[in-house]
C-alpha cells in the first residue's frame, strides 16, 4: 500500500474500509468523494465517468467504476 509523506508531519494513510473484498478509501462527504473522482479521471486520462455512493456500512462515501 503506498503512502504519502508529508514534510512536517510524516505519513498520510487515508481511512479505508472493507466492501466486499476490496478494502476502499472512505470520504467524508459526497462532495469530497465527487472531487476525488474528478481528480482520478483527470490523472489516469479515463474516458468513463466515476460515480460516488454512500457505504451501507458506515456513514461515508466510496469511489465506484460502474
């Protein structure tokens, strides 16, 4: 798992949780999640949309492909 460092405070490691079997970063608002999306479409060049959902197992919100 890769981890960001950050100069003043060491390393960053976003929450995540377990759907399914994916272990999936965890966003605190649907506006947060929306702008990650855009962020990850925008740097990996994707053609196809991302969507956000709220996680059934804790009061956050998910990146999705479909």
């Amino acid at each position: 798992m890769a981890q960001n460092k950050h100069p003043k405070y060491g390393f960053y490691e976003p929450e995540r949780c377990w759907v399914g079997e994916t272990h999936k970063i965890c966003y605190s608002t649907k506006e947060e999640a929306e702008l990650a999306a855009r962020v990850a479409e925008y740097d990996h060049h994707m053609t196809t949309k991302l969507g956000v959902y709220k996680c059934e197992y804790g009061d956050h919100w998910h990146l999705t492909a479909a």
